[in-house]
C-alpha cells in the first residue's frame, strides 16, 4: 500500500508582546512619598518608557497608617475606588521599632487599610513601600532599642516588618529600602539622603521612582528618562540597581504572585478535533477560549471541532478573581490524519530541545534509522540516514513532525524547538 505522509501537526507561537499600559495608583504615606513630587516622578519614569500612570495622593508630613486610616481624605480618596494599587507608606522610624510596639501601632492599621481598600475595590492592590534606614542610623532612640543605632540595624528592621505586613495582608511591596541598600553598598558615591539624614534626595527618590515602576508595572526601567539635573551615570546605576533587586528577588516582595499562570497542553482527538488541557496552570479559577473561527468555550479542559484546513489564531485567557494572564497562539488543526505508529519502542529525547534531538529504539540510539523532520506546511527541512542525534540549532522555536524510517516501517512524533 502507497504510504502518505498523513498526521495532525499544530503549531503554537505564544505572543509576548510589552504593550504601554495604564495604571492607576494612589499613594498615602507622608513626607518621604511627598518630598520630591515621588508620585510625579513615578509618572516621568513610567511616560518615558511608553507607559501611563495616573495618580492621586495625600501625604501630610509625619503621618502614620493609623492617621490615614480614619483621615477624612484618605478615606475619601480609597472610597473613590478604581485604583490598580494604592501605596501605603508608614510613619519613617515606626515599623523599626520594637516588635510589642510594631505590633500594636502599625500593623493592625496595616489590617484595617488593607480592608477598606478590598473593601471599596475588590480588585486594588494594596503595594507596601518598604522605606530605607536613616544614613547613621536612628541615634534619637538608639538608646532604647540597639538595632536603631546603624543604618544596617535600622535597615534590617523595616525590611522585615514591611514584609511582614505584606504577608500578613497578602499584598505586594515595593522594596525601596532593599534597593536602597544594595546601591548604598555597590554605588557608596552617590548620595541618597538630605543634609537630615533622613528624607531622600533627588537620586533617593529616583531610585524609588524606578523601584515603583518595576513593582507597578513589572517592566525594567533600564532606560528610562533622566531628571535634568542628576548625573546620568548616577540615574544608570540606580536604574540597573532597581531592575536587578526587584527581579531578582519578585517573590521575596511578593510580586505578581497572586497572578494567573497560563500554560496548556494540547491533543489530536481525531483530524480537525483537538482537546485543550489547561489544568497545568497555577492560580487560575476559570479559562476562556476563543477558538479563532467565531467559537467560544470556557474551561480547565475543552475540546474543539474545527471545520477548514486552515490557520487560526487561538487566544485564551486565565483569570482569577481580578487577575488575569492571556496567551494567543496559532495553530493548524487539519493538516491531516494521523497515520498509526509502524514501529515500537520509539521515543525522542530531550523534548522540548533547544539543539540536539536524540531518537532511540528499545532504549538503544537509533542509527540504522533514516528521518525527516517537516514543518507546519509539510515541508522537509532536515533529512538523514542516522537518527541517533539530529542537529536542529537552525531550526526556529515551534512544533515539528519527526518521520522516522526502519526496514520500511515508519513512525512520527512531535516535538518542540524551544
């Protein structure tokens, strides 16, 4: 009987694109927010590098969590709700100070913003500002409690409790203080603090300006636009010093971890039908699909009947709650049908593979077999008389079939070039 070269080959190309976005942030904090115009520079920074923030604030000097929780304009302003995030930044020292003082000022007002914040929007993210140790340390209270007395011990102190608080409301953090330290050791010239000691200087606030970009948006500020009278090697070094603290360490601050993460398996049930599979995700409640031919379904796991020997454009989206993560992707359903295996105990290794494909037979490699390799519009690309190990380096990311030929038995397998 005449072989045909019939089986079902789809192809995925996941699209990853940066788009501008817009997000909507209110800050409520005191003088360390308000010196320096921080949300306006957030601003700056975010413009600059395509995106949009719009905000709104209120940051008397000295102000605590426990003030903001019953401040009239506070309270106005988180009422107003649609807001994407809305910062909540403690009184300088307090978070630092012991825990039995911690635990009874601070974090139980952390609790009742948090709540007002859900409460008035279920979908805002309360984002903690985790602030930075005074330059010398606190010497006013040094006395009372040690670990005031260094910069470090400060340091420490409200990285923990900034933490802490964000645990304990499942909320996000953005780590100015931890990035604060990390340039304070690598970049010791440039100078983060006022002549106070305490409130930032313009390259302090930068730096919590592209510390909030990465946290808000979760995209690098390498390259963002510099402030006109900052040393642009300095605005460098704390542009690298951000993207590498916050990226490095996302799920210490708790970046993003709440967000979906969308991943699927595919299958042939039959030619034109196939079965999308996305129980293999994290964090996601419910899936939608857009087949691309004007279908629609939802689900962990779907199945789908396509009509046309065609290419379609598959989009899905996984949400939980508010949050939501999408992935489109093309695919070929009806290519063909797929030819049963002739030969046993084929398998293919590593798949996916970024270089070389190893085939073996029984467990020994398969030399004696001759392939081909065809993409999506059943062209041959690579051919051979050993399948033991084919080199695809040259191939681009995508699926493929691989046809495999003993004593005129053949078989064919998928696989991915990651």
């Amino acid at each position: 009987m005449k072989k045909r070269l019939l089986f079902a080959l789809f192809t995925v190309l996941v699209i990853h694109v940066s788009a501008q976005e817009t997000k909507r942030v209110l800050f409520l904090g005191n003088s360390y927010t308000g010196v320096n115009n921080l949300p306006q520079m957030i601003a700056d920074v975010a413009l600059s590098l395509g995106d949009t923030l719009i905000f709104d604030s209120n940051t008397p000097g000295g102000y605590t969590l426990n003030g903001h929780s019953t401040n009239a304009i506070s309270q106005a302003k988180i009422a107003q709700g649609g807001w994407d995030f809305v910062v909540l930044q403690e009184q300088s020292q307090l978070p630092a100070f012991p825990y039995s003082q911690f635990s009874t000022a601070s974090l139980p007002y952390s609790i009742t913003l948090c709540n007002q914040i859900r409460a008035a929007n279920s979908c805002a993210k309360p984002l903690f500002y985790m602030t930075w140790g005074r330059k010398n340390g606190d010497q006013a209270n040094c006395a009372i409690y040690p670990p005031l007395c260094t910069y470090s011990g400060m340091q420490g102190q409200l990285r923990e409790r900034y933490l802490l608080m964000g645990d304990t409301n499942i909320a996000e953090v953005a780590p100015v203080g931890a990035v604060w330290r990390e340039l304070r050791a690598n970049n010791a010239n440039i100078d983060l603090y006022q002549s106070d000691e305490s409130h930032p200087s313009l390259e302090g606030s930068y730096l919590a300006a592209c510390t909030f970009y990465a946290s808000i948006f979760h995209k690098s500020p390498v390259g963002a636009a510099v402030p006109p009278t900052m040393f642009v090697m300095d605005a460098q070094a704390i542009q690298n010093q951000a993207n590498q603290t916050v990226f490095d360490s996302i799920n210490v601050w708790m970046i993003d971890t709440l967000k979906p993460q969308f991943d699927f398996v595919y299958s042939n049930i039959a030619n034109c039908h196939i079965a999308f599979d996305a129980s293999v995700s994290q964090n996601v409640d419910s899936v939608y699909w857009d087949f691309g031919d004007g279908l629609t379904a939802s689900g962990m796991q779907v199945d789908h009947l396509y009509s046309l020997s065609q290419t379609y454009f598959v989009c899905a989206e996984a949400w939980r709650g508010c949050l939501m993560s999408d992935s489109c992707f093309t695919i070929i359903p009806c290519w063909g049908s797929v030819e049963e295996n002739q030969l046993q105990g084929i398998s293919i290794y590593p798949n996916p593979t970024t270089d070389k494909l190893r085939v073996q037979q029984f467990g020994q490699a398969a030399a004696n077999a001759r392939f081909n390799i065809y993409d999506a519009t059943g062209k041959v690309l690579l051919q051979g008389d050993d399948a033991s190990e084919i080199d695809i380096r040259n191939l681009p990311k995508g699926f493929y079939i691989l046809e495999i030929e003993i004593v005129k038995k053949v078989s064919r397998l998928q696989f991915v070039k990651s």
